[in-house]
C-alpha cells in the first residue's frame, strides 16, 4: 500500500516511518486518519485516545497500550511523548507549471530549502511555517536535503499535516519560473544582504534558506531576486538556519498588528 499526502507527479514509494508526540499523532488522525497503521502508546496518554482508538477498532488496525521501553523501541526514540503512530511515508512531487501558476495567482508564500541537512532543523523550519501559514515548501532534490522522516515530523510537532512538500532537481529552474510569475526570491545571507524592502510588499514572496554549512550555493542565490540578512551584532557568525528562518519567515510573511 503506498499513501501520496497532497503529492502527485512521478511519485516513488517509500517505506514507513513513525509520528510521535499527541500534537502530532492527532493532527495525522484529523488530517488523513487512513494513513495511520499501527498505534501504541502507554497507559496514561491511553485514557487521552478514546475516539482515535475507537475509529482503529471501526477500520480494523492495530491499536495497543505498550511499556515506555517498548514505544521506544517501536519509535527509535525516547522522546516518543507516550504515543506512536506507524504510517505511510508521504511520496514527493515535482512542481510544474501549472503549480507555480497557481501559486503565482493566490500569492502563496514559499519557503524553498537549498539543502538544509538536518532533520531537526527541517521539522522546526515545518513547524514555523505552519504557524504562520506558509503552507508550500519546496526541498532541494540532492543527497545532502533532509526529507520528512520521523525525526522531522516530531519536531515539527504536528506541522507537516499543514504544509505540502515538494522537491526540485533544478531550483536555478524553478527559482527562475518563480519570478517570470511574478515571485520577488529572497535569499537569506549570513552577511551583506539587504533588509526586506518596501518593493517587495508588491509581490508574492519566495524565500530560500541554504545548507547549514555551505549555505545557499552560489547558482541558486544568483538565480533570486536579491539578498537579505539579518542585522546582528556581531558577536557570533551566524544563527542556526531554523532560528533565521523563523526570523525571516515573520518579516516576510507574518500577520503584523
């Protein structure tokens, strides 16, 4: 059996992986309650599942109340949160342009990721960008990009059910489209890069966070809009690229009051 979560072209079937954590877990069960296969969890987060474990009996899966030790085992973790859901790992697809026309005419914001390698990193990057309604995301296609696996979708803490994921083979390609759409393409630079402007403002908004180490590659950041950084003292090099996602994503795409 294989599952496609909002995924569509050239799908290519992957295995399973497990959701830890009640947030996440009931943001699975609310958003595709037939992905879900298998479920344990221990005594005290049991008393909290009454209906998921009621619609499992209805459909006939696997629901069981397990030791800690053992939902550690199922999970590969010991921050399981009490509760793990054994799932079909979503297939990525490639944006065309019939997407990049869709998203161009709604104005959907983008955050595009140039080979973010930690699974950490892109689960709380997930996790920002469901807060703040960025709900398209878009991963560099290469062996250094972290995918949605379990580690990502605990951090995320239920956000990867809000967003859809894509992957690029050529983000200069993509990028370019992007801003032949009408996309202003920002990318985030530790060090001369601009503050968001005013022009910006007139356009839909891409932004591009780069590897943790390499940053954006030089072919991707020629290919955006422009530059941006985030003013700093100085003091130390660079922030973590979750946290100067975080920071980025709500200038760019925040609801100001």
């Amino acid at each position: 059996m294989t599952a496609v979560i909002r995924l569509g072209w050239a799908a290519l079937k992957t295995k399973e992986l497990t959701i830890c954590g009640l947030a996440a877990v009931r943001a699975r069960f609310h958003g595709d309650p037939g992905s879900i296969l298998r479920l344990f969890f221990d005594q005290p987060t049991g008393k909290k599942i009454g209906p998921l474990c009621k619609a499992l009996a209805a459909t006939r899966k696997v629901y069981r109340c397990v030791e800690p030790a053992e939902l550690a085992k199922i999970s590969g973790s010991i921050h399981h949160g009490g509760i793990v859901a054994v799932v079909v790992a979503p297939s990525l697809r490639r944006p065309g342009p019939a997407e990049i026309k869709l998203w161009a005419a709604r104005r959907q914001p983008l955050l595009i990721l140039d080979r973010v390698g930690n699974a950490h990193n892109l689960g709380a990057l997930v996790r920002t960008a469901a807060y703040l309604g960025v709900n398209q995301i878009v991963l560099a296609d290469a062996p250094e990009s972290a995918r949605p696996n379990d580690a990502a979708y605990r951090v995320a803490e239920g956000g990867m059910e809000q967003v859809t994921v894509w992957i690029a083979r050529d983000l200069p390609g993509l990028i370019g489209a992007l801003r032949t759409a009408g996309y202003a393409v920002l990318a985030a630079a530790t060090r001369w890069g601009s503050p968001r402007g005013a022009e910006d403002a007139k356009s839909a908004i891409a932004l591009v966070l780069g590897n943790e180490e390499q940053g954006i590659a030089p072919k991707v950041a020629a290919a955006c809009s422009r530059q941006v950084t985030i003013p700093g003292t100085g003091a130390v090099e660079s922030l973590n690229v979750s946290v100067a996602g975080a920071i980025l994503m709500w200038e760019c795409f925040g609801v100001k009051r």
